[in-house]
C-alpha cells in the first residue's frame, strides 16, 4: 500500500486555519494500521451566542479530496465572518485517514467507513467518531463528499416536516454558474429529480451512514454534497463552496435557528 498524500500536512493545514479562524482543534482519538498511528481530530468555533448548531463532516472517503479542501475554505470564511454570526460549528476534517493518504474510498483494511455506524464490531474510526458525537445534536448536518464515478453534481437530503429545502437552493445556484448537474432519475439506487435525491420513510438502525446516522439521533435536517470526480480538483470544490454559501446565507439570516420543532408523528 503506497501512500499518495500526506494526512499530516493536511492536518498542519487545519491547525494554522483553525488558529486564524479561531477554532479550536481537539484530539478524539488514535488508531493502529498496518501503515502507521494515526490521530483523528474535532474542531470547534463558536460565534456569538452559537444559537444555531451545525455539523461539517468531511474525509469519509479517502479518494474524495474535494471534501477536506473545501473545508478548510470553509472554516477560513466562517473566521472572517465571526463577528457577524450566531452559530456553533463541530467540524470533522477527516474522518478517514488511511485512506485519505492511500487515496482509497476505504481504510486500509478496505472497510467503507461510511457504512460502520451503529455496528457491533466497528472500524476503530467510526468507534471514536461516534463515541465523540454521543448525546449531541446539530439544527443542520452538511457532509461533504463527491462521486468519482460523475461529470455533475447531485446532493441528498432528508428534512423534516416544515423545514424548507436548503438543497434545491443549492442546485439553482449552481446552474445559475452553468456547472453541470447530475440529471439521472435514478442515483445511487435511489429516486431523483433535479440532481437532488430525497428519500424518505424510515431507515434501519444498521451500517448506517455518518449523516443518517445524526439523523436518527436528533438532528432535523441534513445534506450531503456529491461533487463530480470526473472534473478537475479546483472545480469541485467551487461547486462546492457554492453550496456552502446557500448554507452561509441562512446563517447570516439565523433561519436554522427559526426551524420548526417536528413532532413525535414526524419522527
């Protein structure tokens, strides 16, 4: 297994973003492989009262980099935009770093981590990132990932009743920019429309992904970013900021904060 990034450096990319930002950086836990130790991280930034409580996952999928450099344009622009708003950000960089540097979808033992939530025997990864998100609960979950396999963008998202698309917002900014988009009645085994996959009813409590997985513990409303891995780096992840800015707008306006308390019967 040779590796072809440096899971390291990008973390030492983080830490100096973080430092700029104002975000703290905390060690959730290690893992042994057969290519080395490697330390998993959590970041924080609070703004203002932190009245709206977010969730940026990113690096599940080691050969998905439009995640993790995204992010760290992210974390940059919430600094900069501190002072102006109210929200309590966790951000997880990469929650897969062996594959990260193997640049492989999988960890090193060909384990996809985003099917390990909520198993008896899981990846030591997924165990320390769920054993780090316990008893928490996000107003939004944004999952940033990408689809190697495509020439377009496409997202998923599930909401509760009431709660208004932030996904669709995302894909009409993203045409108003001539970027190409997913078109496809049917992604990844589920139904489409419009480069959006909208599933609903309920789900099982088994090899769950990380944003179903937050889903079924609280968090209302949740997207996930599939940027085209057919295109070069630096255009995903301007597709991908372009989503993040919808995400950013309602931030700036508070409306996570105004969402609706789904019922019982909504669950």
């Amino acid at each position: 297994m040779e590796k072809q990034r440096s899971y390291e450096k990008l973390i030492e990319r983080y830490a100096e973003t973080a430092r700029t930002a104002g975000a703290q950086i905390t060690d959730i836990g290690k893992i042994q492989s057969d290519i080395g130790e490697y330390t998993l991280y959590r970041m924080h930034l609070r703004c203002g009262e932190g009245k709206q409580r977010l969730c940026i996952s990113t690096g599940m999928h080691g050969d998905e980099p439009a995640g993790p450099e995204s992010l760290l344009k992210i974390i940059a622009r919430l600094g900069e935009l501190r002072d102006s708003l109210n929200a309590d950000f966790l951000f997880f960089p990469c929650d897969n770093p062996s594959g990260y540097e193997l640049n492989t979808r999988e960890n090193w033992q060909g384990l996809d981590l985003n099917r390990e939530f909520v198993q008896e025997k899981q990846a030591a990864e997924i165990a320390i990132v769920e054993n780090d998100l316990r008893g928490r609960a996000f107003d939004f979950t944004l999952d940033l990932h990408e689809d190697v396999d495509t020439y377009g963008m496409y997202l998923y998202e599930r909401a509760r009743k009431g709660y208004r698309s932030v996904a669709d917002s995302m894909i009409a900014e993203l045409r108003a920019r001539d970027y190409p988009i997913h078109e496809a009645d049917w992604i990844e085994g589920l139904p489409a429309s419009g480069g959006i996959i909208w599933p609903s009813g309920r789900l099982r409590k088994c090899a769950l992904p990380k944003a179903v997985f937050l889903w079924q513990n609280g968090s209302p409303h949740l997207v996930t970013t599939e940027s085209p891995g057919k295109l070069e780096l630096s255009t995903r992840v301007e597709m991908q900021m372009i989503c993040f800015d919808v995400v950013l707008k309602r931030l700036l306006a508070e409306e996570f904060a105004a969402a609706p308390v789904p019922s019982a019967a909504d669950r």
